[in-house]
C-alpha cells in the first residue's frame, strides 16, 4: 500500500544527529537509532520516539495492521491499566513476580500495567460472542505493553515499555485453532518479508519434534539475546535458550589450590557435610555435587560456591557424590551430563558463564517445578539462580535431533511468537458459546506477539554499515533524502526536485538546513539511513544532480527530470 507523499525540510525538522555513541549503548541499534536521531532515552528501557523513530514504528504498524486485516483480524484497543481480578483468575499476579508493573488507586485497589492480554480478551469475547456462530473471531491491538524486565537493555530491543502487536484466535474446535494459527504463521510470514527482514521460524518448545505448538520468529543477529539451534540438511530449528562462551585453560585462572577429594556414596546433604568436615549450611567451593548420578550444583574455583544448605532445602535424601574442579574443568562432557528436573540452572549458568573454565551451550528445555513460563530464558534476567530448570547441553555440531547432521548454533533477536494456547484460558474463565448441539462449547484459543518496536531495532540491527543506518523502503522514514550540498542555488534545486519527487508520491526529505556543511549533511545522510539519496552540489547550475544508492554505495549523474523519472 502507499505512503502519504510528503515533503519534509530538514530546516523544520526536530532532530539533533550525534557524532558519538551513547556511553552505554552496547548493540548498533542502540547506538545507531539514538544518533540519527529516532528515538530518546526517557528513563531505563523507556523510550521516546522522536519524528523519524515515529515514522518508521507507524511503517512498521502500517504493515502489520494490513496482514493482519488480510486474514480477517478485526483491530481493537484494550487498556493498558488493568484491575488486578482477572489476573488473579488466571494465577498470573502471582506468577508473573517482579515482571509485573504493579500499582493502587486511590482507594487502594490493585491494578497492573498490562504485559499481554489473554485473560481481557478472554473476558471480552465471553461478553461479546454467546454462540458457535458467533466464531471463529480474531482479535488483535497494536498496543503499549509493559514488563519490568530485570535487565532493560539494547535500546528499544527490549524495553520496559514497548509496542506489541497482539492478537487472539477463539475457535469451538481443533481444527479451527489450528487454522488460525495457520493463517497467523502465514500473516507473520508476509510482514516479515516485507519489513526486509531476515527471519527463521523455530520451534519454541525444545524437544517437540515437528510440532506446531508454539514457533518463534527469530532475527539472527549478534545483539539477539535468544540462541537457536538450525540444521543445515532438514527443517529442524529450535529456540536454545543459551549461554555461549569460550574455553579457557584452567592454569589461568585465578584460583586457590584445588580441594582433593574422595568421591564416596553419601545418602544426605549432611552426611555429605559430616564427611567434608563443615556445617550442613556450609558454602563450599570447587565442588561439583551429583544426585543419582545427576550434576546438581557446581563450585568453581575462584569465585562459585555450592550452598550445602540450600541445596539441602531442595534435595530429598539422595545419593550425593563429589568430584575435584579439576575433574570437570575443560570437561563439556561433565557439563553435557548437567541434565534433568534437579538441575540447578542458575548455578548452571553461572558455571558456563565462566570465562575462565566454561565450556558449551546450555538449553533450557522446560518449565521449573514452580511451573514459571520458562521461555527464552537467560539466567539473572529471567528467573533467580536458585530456580529449578531442566538444562541440557548443546554444542554447535550436535546431531540434529530429526537426521542426525551437525547442528549450527546462532545468535537471534525474537521478534514474533505464536502459540495455541488451547483451553487454558478459557477453563480459567469458563469461556463457553452455544454449540451447534445447542450445548455450551468451550472456546479454544491461540495467542500470537510481534515486538513492533523491537522489529525496528532488529531491522537496524540487520541493516546497517560503518556509516550508519539503510532501511528497507517500506520501513524508511523517507523513500529520497535530497541533499543542498552549496548555497541558494543548490538549496533552490534541491527544493524543487523534493517537491517534483513528492508531487511523483514520494515521501521526501530534503536538507535545507542553512549554516551546515555539505560534509556535515553527507554524514547525516548516511547515519539517517533512506534508500536513495539525491545530491544538489556542484552541477546544480545545469540542473544535474547525483543519484546515490545509500545501500550499494552506487551512484550516477542525472538531469532533474531524469532523476524525478527515475525514483517516481
Ligand atoms: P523475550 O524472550 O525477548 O523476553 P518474550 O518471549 O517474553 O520475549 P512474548 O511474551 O512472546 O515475549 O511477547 C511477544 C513479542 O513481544 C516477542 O516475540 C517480542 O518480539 C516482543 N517483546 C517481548 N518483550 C519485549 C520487550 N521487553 N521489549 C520489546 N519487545 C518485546
Ligand atoms: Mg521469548
Ligand atoms: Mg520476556
Ligand atoms: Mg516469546
């Protein structure tokens, strides 16, 4: 669909270009969208979107509203601040913990700042659909959503507030979930594609072979904090959820002399106590304790310590032996071994995290034993290091669990998710419709995200170079930045070609600005990113510009008439 043509003068234009990168950006789409001027910094992972950020998050919004139109979504706009009740229906306040932006009014009620909305749209279509005829429905909301996510980071990648697409499938049978989340993965395909992004679909639940559950939609890119797992011969991708860092000699480490010890049989935590001689809430460090045989807790030299009575508090009488650090340092296959429903995940994590003796990939795969959502999770970030995760361990090379082929391991931004939810919801609220028996039915669902916001950092993540940002046409904040490269002659022609190229339905920008340098202007151009730049400079006079490619770099001389025949 078109854009509005407009002509924007860079003279009446609110943006201040930065030659540095914010001191505490770490990823290019933090650094890059800040200095080019598209988004602020208001607080820790919340965001202002100056005019050019708004125009491409309004691009982006555009494209996912027309698909998501395409295959029949009807758009609403829930609240964002929500009563407490129906989240505590669907045992989310508890759940959700410090995620959660919790407030009270003033007469003391409970309220939430809404994460995502299964539990209000439930509500809504219990209000407003009564009958089987009444369905299939698709609902959705382009909508502020807010997580006080632990480590606000990466800019507007993942904020504390931030712009989702939100939709919800209602469905009497199996049958029609499963097309809905078809016709989702189908939508989803289709504004990805024209976003200009790079994208994978994975399986977001490990281990479920071919199954459709639920599939994320992944950006590979280095600032993505999910890791997949992707064979090279077959279809199979999944999410990995995974810590990836290299192998160092342990000599290296600064560390006290390694403990000795035997590895005996000892039934209890505080046998294994009165064996080593310290109290049964003792911390102990280069340790590594395995339950039946299972690695449960991990002490690395230097810095890591096991809790004896911590893990006393979680362990039933088991059997519990020790081996030296030196046993499993350099050792993946040890922490290959690092399996199953004990494993400690945080201390896990931590021990792979470790520069100094860490090895491999670990793969969260399932859900802890407090039954928190554990999906794409990152130790600190996501769940406390004394939770319970099931670990497993992945290398890149490790059979693909379809044929057998070496897996590739990448990095990834996750940028869509959809899942069928199935009854959950619907039980929780007893979300039922007149069936064609003319018996109540109970409504089974799916719920699908795409991070509208977070597909503009990605997109800057996966388009750009060292001299700044190139966005994909349809996302651009212009389709032609017309560049004054002099004085009142070459302001004049570029003026004039702005206009032509809008009057041809092109969204323009034209630097106007006066008192800036034509380097000043080239620099900005490139950090600004639209695909196509013209320059008015030294041919101005006979009417020649310079047609430039920002992306290829390539460039060509052409009379204005030319150069409006062309781009328009
Ligand atoms: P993540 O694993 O990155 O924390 P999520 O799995 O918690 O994301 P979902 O609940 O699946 O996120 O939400 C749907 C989509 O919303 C995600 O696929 C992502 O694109 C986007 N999203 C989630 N959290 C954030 C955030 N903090 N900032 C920006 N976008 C986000
Ligand atoms: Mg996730
Ligand atoms: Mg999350
Ligand atoms: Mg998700």
């Amino acid at each position: 669909m078109a854009h509005a043509a407009q002509v924007q003068r860079m003279s009446r234009l609110m943006i201040k270009t930065l030659r540095d990168d914010p001191a505490d950006a770490e990823t290019a789409s933090h650094k890059l969208l800040v200095r080019a001027g598209y988004v602020r910094r208001t607080s820790a992972g919340i965001w202002t979107w100056l005019p050019l950020g708004k125009k491409v998050l309004e691009n982006v919004s555009r494209i996912v509203r027309e698909e998501m139109d395409a295959i029949g979504g009807q758009e609403v706009l829930l609240p964002a601040l929500l009563p407490k009740e129906p989240y505590e229906v669907s045992g989310r306040w508890e759940e959700y913990g410090d995620l959660l932006f919790r407030l009270k009014d003033r007469k003391g009620s409970d309220y939430l700042l809404g994460p995502t909305h299964e539990e209000i749209f439930t509500l809504t279509v219990k209000d407003q659909c009564t009958s089987y005829k009444d369905l299939p429905v698709i609902l959705y909301q382009i909508q502020t959503k807010y997580r006080d996510e632990a480590r606000p980071r990466s800019g507007v990648l993942r904020g504390r507030e931030f712009q989702m697409k939100d939709s919800y499938s209602f469905d009497t049978t199996d049958e029609g979930l499963a097309t809905s989340y078809a016709l989702h993965r189908e939508a989803y395909t289709k504004i990805f594609e024209r976003l200009g992004l790079d994208y994978r679909i994975v399986s977001a639940v490990s281990g479920a072979m071919g199954g459709s559950a639920s599939e994320e939609f992944l950006a590979p890119a280095a600032a993505g904090e999910d890791t997949f797992v992707d064979c090279p011969a077959c279809d199979y991708a999944a999410n990995t959820e995974a810590v990836t860092v290299k192998v160092a000699p342990v000599e290296d480490a600064d560390h006290g002399p390694v403990e000795e010890l035997d590895t005996p049989d000892t039934p209890t935590i505080e046998a294994l106590a009165a064996h080593l001689d310290v109290p049964a809430s003792a911390t102990l460090k280069n340790l590594l304790v395995k339950v039946d045989g299972e690695i449960v807790a991990v002490g690395v030299p230097g810095d890591r310590e096991v809790d004896l009575g911590k893990l006393g508090e979680h362990l039933a009488p088991a059997t519990v032996e020790l081996v030296t650090a030196e046993d499993f340092v350099d050792r993946p296959d040890l922490v290959r071994g690092y399996v199953g429903p004990q494993g400690l995940a945080g201390t896990a994590f931590r021990y792979l995290a470790d520069p100094r003796i860490a090895h491999g990939t670990a793969w969260i795969t399932g859900a802890n034993k407090q039954g928190m959502h554990a999906k794409n999770v990152v130790a600190g970030r996501d769940f406390e290091v004394d939770q319970y995760l099931d670990v497993v361990v992945v290398e890149p090379g490790d059979p693909c669990p379809k044929c057998g082929t070496g897996l590739r391991i990448d990095r990834a931004i996750e940028i869509g998710h959809i899942f069928q939810l199935g009854r959950k919801y619907a039980d929780a609220f007893e979300l039922d419709v007149l069936g064609q028996n003319g018996k109540p039915t109970r409504v089974t669902m799916g719920s699908y995200g795409i991070g509208v916001s977070r597909a503009v950092a990605a997109l800057a993540e996966q388009s750009h170079d060292g001299s700044g940002l190139c966005w994909p046409r349809e996302v651009a904040p212009a389709d032609v930045h017309v560049v004054a490269a002099g004085k009142a002659k070459q302001t004049e022609l570029a003026l004039e070609i702005g206009e032509k190229l809008g009057a041809a339905g092109l969204r323009v920008l034209v630097d106007d600005r006066a008192g800036v340098s034509p380097g000043v202007k080239f620099t900005d151009a490139e950090l600004i990113g639209v695909p196509t730049i013209v320059v008015a400079g030294r041919r101005a006079g006979e009417g020649v510009v310079e047609v430039k490619d920002r992306r290829t770099g390539e460039r060509e001389e052409l009379s204005v008439e030319d150069a409006v025949a062309r781009l328009g």
